[in-house]
C-alpha cells in the first residue's frame, strides 16, 4: 500500500514527480517479477509478529486462524442475509442478536486454538510437519503377530476384537474395535508412486443399539514396530440413515499427511501428531506416564508397565481425555477429567 501525506504548508509535489510516482506504481503492479519478489519478501520477513524465515509451524497456526476468521464471517453474513428474511421484525432482531453473539463466541474459539497451536510450535518446534517416510520401511500387515511382533501397547492383529462401553447421557454407548482381514494401499505423498499397505480396523458406535458412528481406520506398522496412522472413513449415522462422512480425510489428499499413533517405545514426556489434516484432524497424544499407574475395568485389573496418556487436538482446545493402555492387551480405558466419563474395555477376543 502507497500512503502520501500531505500537509498544507510543507513542499509541494511537482507535477513532473506525481506523473514519476504513477509510472512507477504502474510498473510495479503490471510487473510479475517485481510482484512476486514483494509477495515473497512478505511472507518470509517479520510477519503478523514472527519474525525469521522458518518459523513454520508458528506460521501455519497464523495461516489456519485466518481460514478461522474467514469461515466465520462466511457464516456470520449468511446467518444475517437469512435473518433478513423473516417477516416479523421481533423474530429478525433476535435473529440478528443470536448471529452476533455466535460470531463473538466463535472469534474467541478461533483465538483459543490459535494459542493452542503456538503451544504445540513450543512443545514441538518451529520445523514443517512433513514425515519422510519410505514403504520399504514398512511391514506387511499379515506379518504382524507371526513373523513379525505387534507393537506392544497397539498390537495389529489380524482378528482381534475389542469391546468397549459407555454410560453416557443419552444412554449407553457400545464401541466395537474388529481388526479385520482387509487391507487398502494409500500412496503418500500425493502422485509420488510411493504405496503404503494399511490395515483396516472396523470401530462401530452403538446407542442403545442403534449404530451411530461406522469407521474404517487405515493403520500400517513399520520395521521398528511404530503404528502409524494414514486416515479413515468415517459414517455418521442419524435415525438409522446415513446423515454425513465428517471426520473422514487419507493421506496424500488435500495435503493430510499420516502421523504416529503408538511409538514402538512410549516415554514419559513424548508429545506427536496422530494425524494432519489442517484445521479437520489434528490429534496430538502426550505420554503422561508409563508402569506407574493401575486400572481397572470389567475385563480386568492391570498393573504392569500400563501406559497413560493424554490425548487433546488444538481443534477443541478445552477437550481432552486419558487412555490408559496395557501390554499385550492394548487400549483398556478412556477417561474425560470434565465429566468423568469411562469408556471401559468389557471384553477382547483373539484369532
């Protein structure tokens, strides 16, 4: 932007210098090289309050708090051309009050997960998130539990079933976890050739019976026993139909990338993306402890080198939950601090 102040009294521009200062700005704004090189110089340089030229992570958390204001000025416009149309005037005032306040409210979210955000850029550093990762250093999923050991807190194995439930307040919930026989090949990153083969596990959601949530994860584990995870489908169901796929993102699509869901060897301290897809999927897990914490649930006791975590996304930065895991066994119970909810194992078969 070109700001001239003038002031009554001092020097005068001369014609000959105006017509000067417009050529130049007309070559400024026709030239692509000259354009390109301010475009550049702006989005390296001191930016919005980062100052160096890799403070990437910091600089993306800025990047989606814009899409965020964006997106809710979007709604907040649309909210007030509907309110626009109501006949009533009372009705059209509440309207208008009611989108006021839902874009206050989502302003304040926005700027809860930008500070959300730059505490991960603390916690994990300023470097892009772009995992460097090669299929040859991957395993067969029909390996995994033969030739192959599972990876001990998340073990992959080809027939295993979990059972979990919930006690919610709309009723219970019953969460089943099949480690099915299918597999789907995702190349990552997008048009590299590079095919990872996962293994699908089926998470069915149940209340009261009636099917709310029918997932299939992709997960694929690599030569030194880490699990990692490329992406889901996610099918919510409403009243027994298909209502919508949210959740769902692969990686290599739309720039997601695949993260860790369980480290082969889980210590104290370890923070890690479990998936990026950003601004739809950012789970981070925490290891809060590993062999210092007991637990218990209907399908048994367990007390040898249980494995607790903390799990939170930036994309809710108020939500986050407790999963305790147990050798061999795998993930035996969830916990919500706020609520005090429990999502307790109740069984688990094997092939």
């Amino acid at each position: 932007m070109f700001t001239a102040k003038v002031r009554e009294n001092s020097q005068r521009l001369t014609f000959k210098v105006v017509i000067a200062l417009l050529a130049s700005l007309f070559v400024v704004v026709l030239s692509p090289g000259l354009f390109s090189i301010a475009v550049s110089h702006a989005a390296e340089d001191d930016v919005d309050g980062f100052s160096g030229r890799h403070m990437f992570c910091s600089r993306t958390a800025q990047a989606a708090f814009r899409a965020c204001r964006n997106e809710i000025r979007d709604d907040f416009w649309i909210a007030v051309g509907n309110c626009n149309n109501l006949s009533d005037p009372a009705a059209r005032a509440e309207c208008m009050r009611e989108a006021k306040e839902e874009l206050k409210s989502a302003k304040e979210v926005c700027s809860d997960q930008l500070n959300a955000r730059q505490e991960i850029c603390h916690e994990l550093g300023q470097g892009p998130y772009d995992p460097q990762i090669d299929p040859a250093d991957f395993i067969d999923p029909d390996d995994i539990g033969g030739s192959v050991q599972a990876n001990l807190y998340f073990p992959l194995i080809s027939g295993t079933v979990w059972v979990y439930e919930a006690e919610t307040e709309e009723g219970t919930e019953t969460i089943t976890v099949t480690v099915t026989d299918d597999t789907k090949e995702i190349e990552y990153p997008s048009e590299s050739g590079q095919l990872f083969t996962c293994r699908v596990v089926r998470d069915v959601v149940e209340l009261d019976g009636e099917t709310t949530e029918d997932t299939d994860d992709w997960y694929a584990q690599d030569t030194e026993g880490n699990v990692w995870y490329f992406g889901e489908i996610s099918r919510n169901f409403e009243d027994g139909e298909l209502d919508n796929l949210e959740g769902s993102w692969k990686s290599g699509r739309d720039s997601a990338k695949p993260g860790i869901l369980m480290f082969a060897d889980p210590q104290e301290g370890d923070i890690y993306r479990q998936e990026f897809f950003l601004g739809d999927a950012e789970d981070m897990a925490e290891v809060v402890s590993r062999g210092e914490e007991s637990v218990s649930v209907p399908f048994g006791t367990y007390s040898d080198d249980v494995l607790k975590t903390k799990d939170f996304t930036p994309i809710e930065p108020d939500v986050f939950e407790f999963k305790y895991y147990a050798p061999g066994v795998g993930l035996v119970l969830e916990v919500n601090p706020d609520t005090g909810e429990r999502v307790e194992l109740i069984n688990k078969t094997t092939p």
